[in-house]
C-alpha cells in the first residue's frame, strides 16, 4: 500500500476517519474553549492549562483498569458507545454556573473512559488495513489531526471571542454526536480480536507482558516523556498569549503537518528509522527561545518548527508494532495512547504550576530543556536495532 488514494479504497477505512475526522474537532474546539472560560474565571494558569489537558491525566487509572477492553470488546459497539458518552459530558460542561470543582470531576470521568478509545481505535485500524498499510494510515490520521486542529483552532479562537465559550463547547458536543453515527452506520459489526472477557486483571497481565520487553520499553518512554513534555509547553499558550493562542495552537498544528507528510508519505523506510533520535531533538528545542520572551510572530514560527519533530512519533509506532504480535496490537496501541495523554496531562499540570511561580515563558523554557535531557538518556536505546521482545512475547503467550 504505497498511497493515500489506496487507503480510502479500502473497506471501512472511509468511515473511521470520518468519525475521527469529528472526533478531533470536537476536541480542539472544546478544549480551547474550556482553557479559555476557566482562565477567565479563575485568572490561573495552572487551572487553565489542566482544564485543556487535564483529561489526559485520568488515562493512567483507565489504562490499569479497562485497556483489556481494546482487543476484547466489538470494536464498532465500543467507538460509538465512547463517542456518546463524549457528547452527553461535553454538554453538561457548557451548563452555566457549573463549579469548577465539578467541572474537574467530569474531565476526570471523561479521561478514564478515553483511555479505551485509542486501542479500539488503533487496534481496528491495524485490522483494517494491510500489514504494510498501518504507517501510512497513521500517518494520514496525523495529517488529518494536524488540519482540524489549524482549522478547529483558528475556527474555535474566532468563536470563543464573537460568542462564548460555552456556545463553543455545545458545538464540540453536536461534533461528538455526529462522530458516534460515522462509527455506527459507517464501520461493519467485527468480533473482538482476542478472546475472554474484559477484566483488570487481564489489563494488568497484558500490561506486564507488554512492559517485561526492554525494547519495547525503551519505545514506550520515547513516545511518552519528551513529547508529553512538549505538550507542557503548549498547554501555556493560553496564558502566554491569550489573545493569539489560538495563532499558536494553528501553526504548532502546520508542523505537526508538515512532520507527518514527510516521514509518513516522502521518506523511505531505511532513513525513516534514523530519524527517530534527531526529530526529538527538533521537537524540544526552538521551545529554549521563549526564554527571551519573544513577540507572536516569531514565537509562531517556533512552535510549528518544533511541531515538525512530533514526526518521531511515527518511527516509534513502527517499531513498537514490530515488537508486538498481532493479537496484541490494540492493547499495545491502547497502551501507547494512554501513557503519551497521561504524560501531557502530567506535563500540562507541571507546566502550569512552575508558570504560577514563575512565568509562562520561564516554565516552557525549562520544560523544553528537560525533555531535551530525556531524549540524551533514550538515544542510545532508540538507535540499537533488533525485534528480540517480538520473539520473546510470542513465546510467553504460547505458554
């Protein structure tokens, strides 16, 4: 599968990316619309960035708890059940007058039933497509987040200023609404790729097996800590610039774009692994000039050349399913999902505590810095080749 026009030949692909498609413009609007009605309620950084992110934090209790689900449940069921649970909470958060206290319980409610959605959905796209298909398809699901966050973003910060941000969270809502049908009548009824019923024991035994392999450890923390540290930074946006943030979200989207196109869709497969390392480096460091405070335009230009490295992220996807048997692609993915939103939600709440003590500015700046130390301590694992902990968990699950 050498094209993206192949992918949409494919049967039921279409759909899924549709209902995805609503799903991310769900997110990218809501979002910023929550970032911006908490900040102007409380004036707090912190609050603000946590009230944007702060779901992603929830995902480490759901990975411990329902990930077994991913392989185990019926894939259609499971992404519409997901994409209605997302519209009735989404609204109630647009109900006037709603403390803030409980308006964190139902962020913390909406993470802990996300962290299922991204293995039901990562597991069904490995299906769908052929062995060859996954990278290219995940790479235009990329490209796809990437335009409906410029466009959700753009689109969001012009309506949240002309109308009100809970308006803006209802159309969120209508958004989720429409991704429940695309899943509903687009996608065809399949049986769960594994057997047994979802548990959290299951969850735990899959966990530890997944984790036991120092390969595919070393992947899942590559996926995980630098890009969650970046995601700290643009959880400040807000109060950085809050009359341009939405500017920011759109460019850090352009490169996010720009990334993906090139490593999903230009580079071949050979220097596509070598360059796993190197777009790390990229994706922290133009984050070290805010340090020096600079103006929008060149603080824009930053974060979408930044973006670009959000690329590796893709080279580590490829690895990771290189090191997991198919049986187990959907938890392995589910759990991949779960710990990067877990890890930003972490970062976001970082992020926004050391910008209440210090600066917006001063906090991305240190955040940037430590995920460039991260990714020092990863390089040496990230460049040693080999599929050994595929070998090794075959074994273990023949047993």
């Amino acid at each position: 599968m050498r094209s993206y026009r192949h992918l949409f030949r494919t049967p039921e692909f279409t759909p899924l990316f549709l209902a995805s498609c609503a799903n991310v413009a769900a997110q990218t609007v809501g979002g910023l619309a929550l970032a911006t009605l908490v900040y102007r309620a409380t004036g707090s950084p912190l609050l603000s960035a946590v009230s944007m992110f702060g779901p992603s934090l929830a995902q480490v209790a759901g990975a411990s708890l329902f990930l077994s689900g991913a392989d185990r449940l019926p894939p259609r069921a499971a992404l519409t059940g997901l994409a209605l649970a997302f519209t009735a909470t989404t609204a109630f958060l647009a109900v006037p007058g709603l403390p803030i206290w409980a308006l964190f319980a139902v962020l913390l409610a909406q993470g802990l039933v996300a962290s299922l959605g991204g293995g039901v959905r990562w597991g069904l796209l490995n299906e769908i497509l052929a062995k060859d298909g996954y990278l290219l398809g995940r790479s235009l699901f990329n490209m796809m987040s990437g335009v409906m966050q410029i466009a959700g973003y753009a689109t969001g910060g012009v309506l949240v200023a002309l109308l009100s941000p809970r308006l803006c969270l209802l159309l969120a809502a209508a958004l989720y609404a429409l991704s429940a049908a695309a899943t509903r009548f687009g996608l065809s009824r399949r049986a769960p790729r594994a057997v047994g019923r979802p548990s959290v024991a299951a969850t735990w035994r899959t966990n530890a097996l997944l984790w036991s392999s120092r390969p595919r450890r070393t992947v899942y923390l590559a996926l995980w800590l630098p890009n969650g540290l970046v995601v700290g930074c643009e959880s400040l946006y807000v109060s950085y610039a809050p009359q341009a943030a939405g500017a920011l979200f759109a460019c850090a989207a352009l490169g996010m774009l720009a990334g993906d196109v090139t490593v999903g869709r230009l580079v071949p497969p050979a220097p596509r692994r070598r360059l796993g390392v190197p777009l790390l480096w990229l994706l922290a460091a133009p984050y070290l000039l805010f340090f020096l405070r600079p103006a929008v335009p060149v603080a824009a230009a930053a974060v979408a050349l930044a973006s670009v490295g959000f690329g590796a992220s893709l080279v580590q996807q490829e690895r990771l399913m290189e090191l997991t048997p198919d049986e187990l692609s959907g938890h392995a993915l589910g759990l991949h999902s779960a710990g990067m939103l877990t890890l930003q939600g972490v970062s976001a709440a970082l992020a926004g505590s050391v910008a209440q003590l210090t600066s917006p500015a001063t906090a991305m700046t240190v955040l940037a810095g430590a995920s460039l130390a991260v990714t020092a301590c990863l390089a040496p694992g990230l460049r040693a080749g080999g599929v050994q902990g595929k070998e090794i968990e075959v074994r273990t699950t023949n047993q």
